[in-house]
C-alpha cells in the first residue's frame, strides 16, 4: 500500500496537493469519512490497520480531490513518514500540505484536529521545540 500511494503522489508538492480539487461527490466523501472513522477506531484497537486505512484514503483524494478527511490523511501519512521511515523532510511536506489544505478550502469541522495531529506528530521531527510549544 505504501509503494502505491508514493507512485500516486508522484513527488507532488504541498502548494500541489492543496491545489488539487475539492470533492464534490457525496457518496465518496461518506466513503472517506467512514475510513477517517475507521481511522480513529484502528488506532486503538487494531493499529496494524492503520496505514492501510491512511494510504487508501491519501489515494482516494489525489483520484477525487480534497475533503475534510484528507486533512487526517495528509498529516497521518507525514506521521508515517517521519516516525516510521525516517522521512523527515517528506513528513514535513505532508503537514505542510494538510495546513495550506485548511487554508484554502473551508474545512473549520477538521482543523483543530489536523492543526493538533501537526503540531504533536509531525512537526516536532523537523521543527525548533519552541516552535511547538
């Protein structure tokens, strides 16, 4: 699941992925919220899930476009990528990108969430601790 989701970013930017399009299919946008459900369950009760839930659901919206869920996804994959490959840089990208996210579209229900997985997951990988706090 990991080497197709990085083939479907295609080492696409932040200012990329927060250009794409905002999803307008409802029935895909239920799908991605059920996962982002699924998302916060897993984490507690079956963790191994939890990548597989992540990558479909940064997949689903590079094919579709953006919603609210993709903010998780986008800061999800960035604590991915930080504390499990090592991939600093990258994982800064993705927080970078689920924050223009929030700026450009109109996602209120979502950024206090997203803003806390950034601050607490990804961005002290990369990030002065003053910064942080």
């Amino acid at each position: 699941e990991y080497i197709k989701t990085t083939r479907a970013l295609k080492n696409r930017t932040a200012e990329e992925i927060a250009c794409l399009p905002k999803l307008n299919d409802e029935l895909i946008i239920m799908g991605q919220e059920m996962l982002q459900l699924a998302n916060s369950a897993c984490y507690l009760a079956q963790p191994s899930l939890l990548p597989i839930i992540q990558f479909l659901m940064i997949r689903s919206s590079l094919k579709h476009g953006i919603s609210a869920s993709s903010c998780v996804a986008f800061t999800g994959l960035g604590l991915f990528l930080c504390a499990i490959f090592g991939k600093l840089k990258e994982g800064r990208e993705m927080a970078k990108a689920t924050e223009l996210i929030l700026a450009n579209h109109d996602f209120q229900r979502m950024k206090c969430r997203s803003s806390f997985l950034c601050e607490v997951f990804v961005l002290h990988w990369t990030a002065p601790i003053q910064s942080c706090l």
